[in-house]
C-alpha cells in the first residue's frame, strides 16, 4: 500500500491563465530542443511506433496498425526538470500524450476529446492522478504546456490547469516523449529543461 501522501493531487483550473506563464519553474529553464519541422527529425529524436513526417511545417503522426501499439517519438535526453510546449491537432480519433520515462515509464499527460488528466506508471495499467474534463474539439489547433520538477507534474491545456504530485514521479528521467492516436499534428514543439544528474 502506497503512503496516502504519494497519492496527493492538486488540480487548479484556470480559463484566464497566460500560456507562457511557469506552472511549477520560478525561472526559465535552458532551451534543449526546438525543431523546425522543417527537415526530418534527427537524434536525439527517434521514431519507435508510428509515422512521423515532416509536413508543411509540423509533424504528421500516423498510426501502423500493424504495430498494434499507438504512434511513439523518444527524446532521448533525461530532464530532472521540463518545460515541453507544442500546439497539437486531433485529424481523427485517440489521444495526444507527452510524457518521460526511466528504464520503464514514469508519468504522462493524455489529452482526449473529453479530458486532460495526470497519469503516474508506477502500476500496470497507468494510474490516473488528476483528472479535468473538458472538451478538445477535432480539426482545431491546441496549446499544451507540460511541465515536471521532481514528484510534481502540471499541464496546461487551452488555458485550463492541471497539476499532480507522486512519488514515483521522482524517479530519474532517461527521457522524455509524444505519444498519439491516429491522424494527429503537431507543431511549434519547444523542449526546454534541466539535465538529469548522472549516476554516482
């Protein structure tokens, strides 16, 4: 049984909420990646699930169905600390997740249709700790900003705010990734973070 205070969860909504403005950093953190989309990705991205195509200035995630798994693209540099933003687009359905991971998954943001919510991994399947509904409409562009500091994670979607706090989102990152359903884009993708410190 997991102490109750790494269960904790703390959700804030906010409509007004600037887009630019920190969740969880008191300061801006270095710059680590910010694609163009305008060649291919290089490393340390790397395609594991999926299709990922640049196209006309974003990247275009198609899912193989048969992969039998969602469409997943690795950044394979470990941030104890992040700031991930993009601007993403549902073509069709499934979700858009951003997420980071040690030797095996650590914690996730997932986006549907009807939702945004703060996943943990530390069980089989994902335990979800935080949850906001909320409609993501199809065929439209979308602001999400993701941000990790040690057992803390936070999201904010469209404006509205979602934070969470576990112990197993502590765990040392080995990487950070983006995740979706079928048919989705993604643009203006800005990586920015601290680098995990490495082992002793």
């Amino acid at each position: 049984m997991k102490p109750l205070i790494s269960l904790f969860a703390l959700l804030t909504v906010s409509a007004s909420a600037q887009t630019d403005k920190p969740l969880l950093h008191e300061r801006a953190l270095p710059s680590v990646a910010a694609p163009s989309f305008k060649e291919p990705l290089a490393a340390p991205f790397s395609t594991v699930k999926g299709k990922w195509t640049v196209e006309d200035g974003a990247l275009k995630v198609t899912n193989l169905p048969e992969e039998k798994h969602i469409p997943v693209l690795h950044h394979n540099v470990g941030l104890a600390a992040a700031v991930i933003e993009c601007e993403f687009r549902f073509d069709g359905p499934g979700p858009f997740l951003i997420g980071c991971d040690a030797a095996k998954h650590v914690g996730r943001v997932v986006v549907n249709a009807s939702s945004l919510s703060i996943a943990e991994d530390s069980v089989a399947p994902s335990h979800t700790i935080a949850k906001l509904p909320m409609t993501v409409k199809a065929d439209e562009w979308h602001q999400l900003r993701v941000e990790w500091k040690g057992d803390e994670m936070a999201a904010r979607l469209d404006g509205k705010e979602l934070r969470a706090l576990h112990a197993h989102l502590g765990t040392p990152k080995a990487r950070s990734w983006l995740a979706a359903g079928q048919n989705v884009k993604v643009r203006n993708l800005k990586i920015s973070g601290e680098l995990t410190a490495p082992k002793p």
